[in-house]
C-alpha cells in the first residue's frame, strides 16, 4: 500500500514546497518588491538548473534558439506576473486565476461538448472572484489582472516549452531560464536599487529558490515515472488548495466562504479537463513558476 501511494505523498510535499516557497517570497516584497524578488529567484534557480542539466553538452541550432527565446521570455513574465499579483491579492486566489492558463491549454486541443462544459465551469469560478459582487469587492483588480497574465505566460510557457523541450530536450528550461533572469534581472534592480544587493536577504531568497525549483524538481524527477501523466496532472490541479493552505498559515491571509467556492469551481474545471481528455498529455516537469 505505501509503495503505491508514496510517489502521490512525493507530488504533494513538491506542491507544499512550491507553495511555501510564494508565501516565503510575499513576505520579503516590502523589501525587495515582486521585481527584486522575481530577479533573484530566476538568477539562484538559472543556475541551479544549469548545473542539473548541464546544457553545454548540446549543441544550439537556429531554430531551437529561437523557442527557447521565447520560452524564456514566458518564463520571465510569468514569474514576475505572478509576483506583482500576490503582492495584492491572497495566494489561494492568485494559483486558482493563473490555473486558467493551462486549462485554457487543454481546452484549445480539444473540441467535445464536455470541454466546453469546463471551461463555462472555469468561467464562472474566475467570474465570482472579479470585484463585481460585494463578496470579492476586497479583492485588488490590478492583483487579478496580474493572475490573468500571469495564466496567459504559463500558456505560453507550456506551448514554447514544448516545442523547445521536442527539439532540444530538458535542458531548455535551463536556457530559457537563464534568458528570463537576463532581461529581469536589470528590472529588479531599477525597481529595488541597492536593496538587491542585502547580504542580509541573500540567504532568504535563496531558500526561496531552493523551495520553488531545486525540492519540487528533484521530488517530480522521482515520483513522475511512477505516474500515469492523467494522474499527475489532476494532483497538479489541487495547487490552489496548498497556496491557500501556505498563505493562511504563513501570511495569515483569510479566504471568504465567496472566494474558497470561487475556487472550488476552477480546480473543478481543471481536474474535469484532466479525466475527460481524449489522449494522454507529455508531462514536461519543471517548477520555474510560482
């Protein structure tokens, strides 16, 4: 029984790890700002991933440059998205809002009414969290904006990746985040100044960047050939769960009855898209965002 059910313990300590390390991440803001954090993390995590991979071994062509360009650039937006709108809104909300972007993902592939019927799930789940009822008027429109973008970079991430990871293999993620802390990099530190710099914050943001790239990876790497890939991705849909389990706990931040049903729908939606596909789904692991 345990031999069957430890790689399911093994995703969900990699989700806890992933999660905690946002709220770590929300904690340091008032320091270093969602620029300045969103910076480091991508630099330790560059360079972490840099050595598991070891991309240098493989020779770069044109065309996979050109993906990899992209993936990176997704990776960076990404990041920073999801940053700018935990720094306004609960973690909880914000993982549930960007789960939209890999939902919509899988929606696009797919043309059978039950699709559909998700989606409107989804729909309206993200409709209850929009500050239009009096229920979610608390939460910051720019926060939710944010989310959405921050959905729309994983899209991205997820169908660049692909194609980077199809013609170059795993090592893409390596490169794609090495291109992400380039072009953030000098952002952060427009944004943060000599803060950035803090002896003091370095050890912490490191943490963080162990927590959100190095743990989860490393776990991932043993639990995934373990997996059926459906079941994975329908473990992967309860990540709202733990974020806001980790911003309850670590930032005492306090969902409404409104907001946990808001949530209730879109992992619904998720987890429905997840069993009802019609071919199995690649799982390509790799923990470069929240």
């Amino acid at each position: 029984m345990l031999k069957r059910f430890w790689p399911v313990l093994l995703i969900f300590i990699s989700m806890i790890s992933v999660q905690g390390s946002a709220s770590i991440a929300k904690y340091l803001f008032p320091v270093l700002g969602p620029e300045g954090m969103t910076a480091w993390r991508l630099f330790f995590s560059a360079i972490m991933l840099i050595l598991i991979f070891k991309p240098w071994r493989k020779t770069l062509t044109k065309q996979v440059l050109k993906y990899i360009f992209l993936y990176g650039i997704s990776i960076g937006c990404m990041n920073l998205a999801f940053y700018n709108a935990i720094a306004r809104i609960p973690l909880g909300i914000a993982v549930a809002i960007e789960l939209t972007g890999p939902i919509m993902v899988a929606m696009c592939s797919s043309r059978k009414v039950l699709d559909f019927i998700w989606l409107g799930v989804a729909i309206i789940g993200l409709a209850m969290l929009l500050p239009i009822e009096q229920a979610s008027s608390n939460l910051d429109p720019k926060g939710i904006l944010f989310a959405l973008l921050a959905g729309s970079g994983w899209a991205c991430y997820i169908l660049f990746g692909r194609k980077a990871s199809t013609i170059y293999g795993s090592a893409s993620v390596a490169i794609g985040s090495v291109i992400a802390s380039c072009f953030l990099f000098p952002i952060g530190i427009w944004q943060s100044g000599s803060t950035m710099f803090s002896l003091e914050l370095l050890p912490m943001v490191f943490l963080v960047s162990l927590l959100a790239s190095a743990i989860p990876y490393g776990l991932d790497m043993i639990a995934l050939p373990k997996l059926p890939a459906q079941t994975f991705s329908t473990l992967m849909s309860l990540s709202p769960v733990f974020a806001a389990l980790s911003g309850l706990i670590v930032l005492h931040e306090q969902l409404t009855h409104y907001q946990c049903l808001a949530i209730i729908f879109i992992i619904t939606s998720s987890i429905g898209t997840v069993l009802t596909m019609s071919r199995p789904v690649k799982i390509k692991s790799s923990k470069t965002n929240n």
